[in-house]
C-alpha cells in the first residue's frame, strides 16, 4: 500500500476523480471482488462459509479484506444475527444491484474472447 501522499497514490485519486472507468475497476478490482459478486447476483444472502467454499485458495485473510472494501464501497450489505454461534451473511445492495448489466456484459465479452484465444 502506498502512502496517501505519494505521487502513486495522488494519480491513482486523480485519476478516479476524472474518469468513471477509472472508478468502477478501483471498485470492483481486486482478484475476488468480481467472483463474490457474481455469486451474490442470483438475489439470494450467501453465509460467509458459503462464499469462502466457492472461492477455492482464497485465503481467510484476503477474504475478510474483499468483503469490507465492498461493504465499504456499498455493493454488498452485511448482516449479524444474534444466534449462538453468530450467524452473518452478504447480499448485494441496490447499488450493487446496478452493476449487473456491466457484469454480465464482461463475462459475455470474456467467455467470447476466451474461446476466440483457445481456438488460435
């Protein structure tokens, strides 16, 4: 991670200060973060385990880490029960919601073009 005032870090805000692209890739970006939503798209709440057993050798840590940064960002919502043992789980927000278009439009774009490299 670089400092916040490192010439890095202020083109990086710059950068999605100015640019939507920008933004949507800072926020969605991130090996898991695209997998974890696609799993939640189907409407339904995921439990933790749930999640963590669909992402095969992603590590607790990196885990935990993906889904602060989409509940800070807004995409996911997290909700504790107050059971024994604590029962927590994620849903899209609406605003996570609203990315649906742009990812299916990227695994269609990537399901094409996959198979298009695999044929050369």
């Amino acid at each position: 991670m670089h400092k916040e005032t490192s010439t890095n870090a202020l083109n990086r805000k710059s950068l999605n200060e100015e640019c939507g692209m920008a933004y949507t890739l800072a926020v969605i970006g991130g090996r898991w973060k695209l997998s974890i939503l696609g799993f939640l798209m189907n409407g339904e709440k995921l439990r933790y385990n749930e999640i963590r057993r669909k992402l095969v050798g992603v590590s607790e840590r990196m885990l935990i880490t993906q889904l602060k940064e989409l509940e800070r960002d807004g995409l996911i919502e997290r909700t504790v029960y107050a059971d024994v043992p604590p029962k927590v789980d994620y849903q899209l927000t609406d605003l996570g919601n609203s990315l649906r278009e742009i990812l299916n439009a990227m695994a269609y774009w990537g399901d094409i073009h996959r198979e298009k490299q695999q044929e050369e």
